[in-house]
C-alpha cells in the first residue's frame, strides 16, 4: 500500500506542458488553435503505458424548467437532462467535446466550461463571447480538450445558476495513471426564494437574511457582548453590521443532497475525491473525521501533496484530495457553510458513522473588534496598494514546513489514519494559499517587463453595488493587454467581504510564499484589507470575462473585460457589449406600508446603480395626507452624497396652518436639494423650495436595537418629526408603532416589499 501510495502521489493528474503536445493542430476538426496553454513549465515523468487515442465525445445536455422539494416545499429549478445537479462530463486529455445544449425553456440561456482552456467563441459568457442559446434552440459546442482534472460547468445568463444549472467535468489524463476510486463532489447552495428576488432584497439593504442567520449585531446584543464601544466605531465610521454571506440559505447541498453516502468505499481504501464549489456565494470549510485530507490538486493542476484537517474552499475553486476509509464503520467529510448556518455531508465506509467536528458559531463581534483594529478609514488610502497581506501572519494561517513539502519524505506515511503516521512530520494544520506549491517553477519569462495592473476591489453594502476602482461593469473601460505580454494584476480588497475572482480563458501564477513554484489557478479568493498578485503570459486573443464568482456581486457590478487590443473584434463587441453591460445597472423596486391606527404611511424607491426615484406618503384617517417624490443621481464614488429635484405635495385640512400657503400644512412647490450620509449612518437632506424657504432633515432607519426590533427617527427644521419602532415576525411583516408630529401616535402593521 505505501508503494503505490508514494506512485499514486509522484504521477500528475495535469500539467500544462502536456496540454502543449496534446494540442490538436488548427487543421483538426476545424478547432482554432488555442495557445494559452504555452506556460513555461518543463514535461515530467509520465505514468508507462500506451498513450490514450483522442476521439470525439459527444453530449447532449437538455435544459428544462422543474420543479423540486429540498425543503419541504416546492420550488421553481432549472435542471439539465432532469438532474440537479447537472450530469459529470467525463472526457480525456486530447478527447474532441461536442456539447449539444437543447434549450427546452421559455427564456434565453447559456453554459461557461468553468477553467477549461478553449476557443474564444466557445466560452459561455452571452453576449461577451458566445450568443445565448435562445428559447426552444439548440447550440453546438466544439473544442479540444488540451488539459485534465477536475472543472466545472454553468450558467452565465443572468441568476440561472443559483436555480441549479451547474455540473461537474472530468477530465483524465492521457497517459494512464494507477487506478484509484474516485468520487465527485459538487457543493452548492439552495435557497427557496427566487433568486431575482433574492438580489432585489440585496439591493434594498433588508435586515431579515441577517435576522434568520443571528448575524444582525444589534446594540443590544453589542451591549450584552461587552462590544458598544466597537458597535459604535462601526457606525460612526459608516460602516453596516460585519457579515461573511449576503444570503440566508434553506439547504447547503452535496450532489444535490444534503447527506450522501458511498458504501462501495472498502474498509482501509484510499479514495480520491474531486471537491468543486459550484455554489451561488457560499464558501465552504471541508472536515474529515477518519484522519486528514491529502491535497494533491488545485483548479485542476497537480500540485505538491500537502496534508491539512481543514480545507476552506472559494466559490467557484476545486481541490483534489486524498482520504482513507475507515477500517471500521463510516466517517464523516462535512462541507459547512461559512456563515455555520448549515452543512452538508458524504459518508464513506459502512457501520457506525465517526462524526466530523463541529465548527463553532462565528463571533460577529470578534470580528468587528479585529476588522475595527485595522483602522477601516485606511482601506481607501493610497498606501493599501502596496500592502503585501500574502506577507503577513493573518489569523489561522500556518505556513508548512519543509518537510510537509518533500514528497521524499512520503514513504514513511501511512493512509489508513493517524495512527500509522511518521510522528516526524508536522500535525497538519487549517488550509491557506501559502501551504500550495506547484510540482515544476512557473515562472513567465523574465526578460519581458511587466504590465502592472492595479485593481481595487470596491463595494457599497448599504446599496448593494459591487465595483473595480469604483466603477462596475457598465461604466468602465476595457482592461486592454497585448498578446504576448507578461501581465501582473495587483489586486486589493477595499471591502468587508471576501471575493472569488476568475478569469476566464488563462492560468495564472498565484504569487504566494512559495516564490517560484507559485501555483498556477483560474480561481482565487482574497480578504478584506488583503492584496494579492496574480500573472500570465498574454496568449489568448480577442476578449474575457474576469469577476467576483459570488453570483451577486457579479450581476451589481463586480466585473471587467480583458481585453486583447488589436484582437478581431466579434458581433458583441462592435456594440460595446451593450447587453452585457445592462445586466449590473437594472432597475430594482422596493416599499414599505405601514398601516396604523391614526394613518397610513408608504416609502418606495426604484433604483440602480447611480439613480434612485423615491417617493413618501402619508394620509391620516382624518383625510390630511403629504406626498414627496425625489428624483436622485449619486455624484461621489462612495456614493455618500447625491443631488435630487423633487415635487412636495401636502394638504393637511385639520391642521393649524392649513389654510396658509406654502406652510408645512399646504405647500405645493418644486424643490431641489441634496442628501448626504453622515457618521453613525445618519441620513442628512438639505434643501431650497421654488419660494426660497430652506429646510434641514435628519433620518436614521433600521437602527437596530436587538435582533428583530428596529428604531426609526426624523426630524427636520420645519419642527417636524417622527419616531417609529417595528418588531420584524417575517421578511415581509413587521407589527409596527409610531408617534408623528401632526397625526400623532398610532399601531399596527408593516408590509415590506
């Protein structure tokens, strides 16, 4: 067992240079020719044996409307060929993919070959690089398969992935490899909501995701947890409660099921397992109970096996690892959310099943306390470009020692548990990007210079857009490189939240610890305050995708083009992708009624990205009612302040100053004014009317005073004002109060939309 345990772990599953010889030519099949596989990496040693002869492997996906039950009730879904998920495509390395996609729905669709090296015209992405396969349609796609490993399939129209259109693929190598039994495991998210109303939710900023996920942090949970001092810096620095996933999840899945198990795992048997994050915005922690998990691949490239007990893994990455079977019952590989709202599990083995550990709530305010201490306000200061977070010693990361790396070493390890291990080596610790080392230097050739490549990734929370250098996708200007350059990105994250970043079409070199053995990936996580360095030799042509993989922040504007100047341009791109870019700048409806015993109170807002048309009304049962309806557009690029004009419409008959114009009571006029976001997310409006006459207001909503009771102010120079509390039951009602200054107090219920 050790001695093909130590052949298992020296043969390569992919390398890049193979890709360079299994490469059809540009006559074969009339595939063009694709050179982004040319990565300055030497051959290795194969596996001996006949080399596999390519042929044609040829699918046909069907892509239906469904309906499943993953929760007890049933739901709209998108399945492939009946399933979700979607099929596993297996192919080898040299294989020719004919993929025909029958779309059997009412609406347009589309599949990206998620990591797979390939013509640009076959990438997926509509309206970028490929049409979108219309309703009742068939489109065919054809490209050689150049690589192996492990990747992944999905949707790139619109939310579709999130309604479960997404698989695996497989693809093994051509030069035949010791057998192993191996397992695919696709981890996804699952929500009950429809996911367009998911992101309308997102962008109305609602409380009621972080309410189901006890993630809210109110000041009365502050104050019990010792935290107000910090709760308060938060807010007086504008920043929303910390959070680590916008959504509230129904169900984490595993294949599609919560629990799965594989029971023709024999007693002892190493397994390989092929991990994919095919979720919506889930990052997952992977635990084993048997023993440790042995990584041996990265987004599909052999690396240099390293043991770890915990393998955090970003949306949209997929890892390799190794685990042994217990000799005696089954053990437990969990998959739990990073929220640690839920989990999913596959059991290997059979007879009494040996639990995974469990992973303690997460400690909001810790976080806060830790995210506070690195002084937020510097987070847009120039100095954070060069700030090198791969350098520093973040929490929980374990750099590895030498001899974790020297596949030497390995004889003298046994798989079958803990028990049998060379006491020598370093216990394994939790998963970080420094502990991953490519098998051969990866580095680009030295003798070109750079282009250097500076991004930032920036965000609104309280707005839900999502940006690069401030500026989505609608808005910004192509990433322009030149074919055969080296480029260098250096990207730093300027939010609160963690975002998996993929570029379409390449490899790149991760630069971590490892230096020149910096792994090459498609997919990578960064964190707050971190920044990262990717590179890759400028080989494609034409243009690619390059975006935050959490399907949310995509679709509100975390995207750009990579652009190869001079490249043949294709239909889309003769219009400026004018679709494409629609997508992050819709307009998303929202209100508020409050139906109370002395009147009724309504708040609506339709938004995008840099507009806003809002309107409030109030009518008492007495027959007095104010309307105002503000038409916005946001001028800074935190999007603080924003100018308006407007239209105030009040008849209040039962009042005082009923009957004098243009007062508080009766006033008809056009105003124009702006809004500005003060400290402690305080809502400042000053105005001018037609007439001249001024006007200050101060508004604080959703001022969270435990985890589902709310406090609402205003106040204004016109010696009005209004304070509100609502109890929130459900993400659409809340039983409400407020006491006015004109129509006094009154209770009742709050509808929100």
């Amino acid at each position: 067992m050790k001695k093909m345990l130590s052949f298992i772990l020296l043969i390569p599953v992919c390398t890049l240079a193979q890709m360079k010889h299994s490469m059809p030519s540009a006559k074969d099949e009339g595939v063009k020719k694709i050179t982004s596989y040319n990565f300055p990496l030497k051959a290795i040693q194969p596996a001996p044996g006949k080399i596999y002869q390519s042929k044609k492997v040829e699918y046909d996906l069907y892509v239906t409307d469904t309906m499943v039950n993953f929760t007890g009730k049933h739901r709209h879904a998108i399945a492939i060929n009946g399933q979700i998920p979607a099929p596993i495509l297996e192919f080898t390395e040299g294989d020719t993919a004919i993929i025909r996609v029958h779309n059997l729905m009412k609406m347009e669709t589309s599949i990206h070959w998620h990591g797979i090296l390939l013509p640009n015209k076959e990438d997926g992405v509509p309206y970028l690089t490929t049409s979108p396969v219309e309703a009742g349609k068939t489109y065919t796609f054809t490209f050689p398969l150049i690589q192996s490993g492990t990747y992944w399939y999905h949707s790139h129209t619109m939310l579709q992935e999130q309604s479960g259109l997404y698989g695996s693929i497989v693809i093994h190598p051509a030069r035949p490899e010791p057998e192993l039994k191996e397992y695919v495991l696709l981890l996804s998210d699952w929500t009950d909501e429809n996911p367009h109303q998911v992101m309308r939710y997102l962008k109305r900023g609602g409380e009621w995701y972080a309410i189901k996920k006890g993630a809210l942090q109110s000041y009365g949970e502050a104050i019990a947890a010792g935290s107000f001092k910090d709760k308060l810096k938060q807010e007086w620095q504008r920043m929303p409660a910390m959070d680590v996933s916008d959504v509230y999840y129904n169900k984490f899945l595993l294949n599609g099921q919560e629990a799965n198990e594989f029971n023709d795992a024999k007693p002892g048997e190493i397994v390989r397992l092929r991990i994919i994050n095919g979720s919506a915005s889930t990052y997952f922690n992977l635990q084993y109970a048997n023993s440790y998990m042995r990584i041996i691949a990265a987004d599909g490239i052999n690396v240099t096996p390293v043991n770890v007990n915990k393998l955090e893994i970003a949306i949209a990455e997929t890892y390799d690892v190794l685990i042994t079977v217990p000799e005696t019952g089954a053990a437990e590989l969990r998959a739990t959310s990073w929220d640690v709202t839920g989990y999913s599990s596959a059991y290997f083995g059979n007879g009494p099943v040996m639990k995974a550990p469990d992973i303690p709530r997460l400690n909001y305010f810790k976080m806060m306390q830790e995210m506070g201490s690195m002084n937020m306000k510097g987070m847009d200061m120039g100095n954070m470009q060069g700030m090198d977070m791969k350098g520093m010693d973040m929490p929980g990361d374990t750099m590895p020692k030498k001899k974790e790396m020297d596949m030497q070493n390995m004889e003298g390890m046994k798989m079958d548990g803990m028990q049998g291990m060379d006491m020598n080596m370093e216990i394994p610790g939790e998963f970080n990007y420094n502990m991953l080392r490519a098998l051969h230097p990866t580095t680009l050739d030295s003798t070109l210079k750079p282009r250097e490549i500076k991004l930032t990734l920036t965000g609104n929370m309280l707005r839900y857009v999502w940006s690069f250098n401030f500026k989505t996708l609608s808005v910004a200007d192509k990433i322009l490189i030149q074919k055969g350059e080296r480029v260098r990105f250096v990207l730093t994250n300027n939010t609160m939240m963690r975002h998996p970043l993929h570029l379409h079409g390449h490899f790149f070199r991760f630069i971590n610890a490892q230096g020149e053995y910096s792994p090459m990936k498609h997919t990578f996580d960064i964190k707050p305050m971190e920044t990262v360095t990717i590179e890759f030799e400028a080989n494609e042509q034409q243009d690619w995708f390059f975006h935050c993989h959490i399907l949310y922040h995509m679709m509100a504007g975390m995207a750009r083009i990579v652009s190869y100047d001079g490249s043949e341009q294709n239909e889309f791109a003769k219009t400026g992708y004018r679709k494409l870019k629609k997508e992050d700048n819709m307009l998303y409806p929202w209100y508020d009624l409050s139906v109370h015993s002395q009147g009724a109170w309504l708040s609506g807002n339709i938004s995008n990205n840099k507009m806003a048309l809002e309107f409030e009304g109030r009518v008492s049962w007495k027959g007095n009612y104010e309307t105002e309806t503000h038409l916005l557009r946001y001028l800074d690029k935190k999007q603080y302040f924003a100018f308006y004009i407007g239209y105030d419409y009040r008849k209040n008959k039962t009042l005082p100053l009923a009957n004098k114009p243009n007062s508080k009571d009766n006033r008809r006029v056009f105003d124009a004014g702006f809004y500005y976001l003060l400290p402690m997310l305080i809502r400042s409006e000053w105005r001018i009317d037609q007439t001249g006459r001024l006007r200050l207001q101060l508004e604080r909503r959703d001022l969270p005073l435990s985890n589902n009771f709310f406090f609402d102010f205003r106040v204004n120079t016109d010696k009005e004002f209004n304070v509100a509390a609502r109890y929130m039951i459900a993400k659409s009602f809340s039983i409400s109060t407020n006491y006015d200054s004109d129509y006094k107090w009154g209770i009742g219920l709050t509808w929100h939309y």
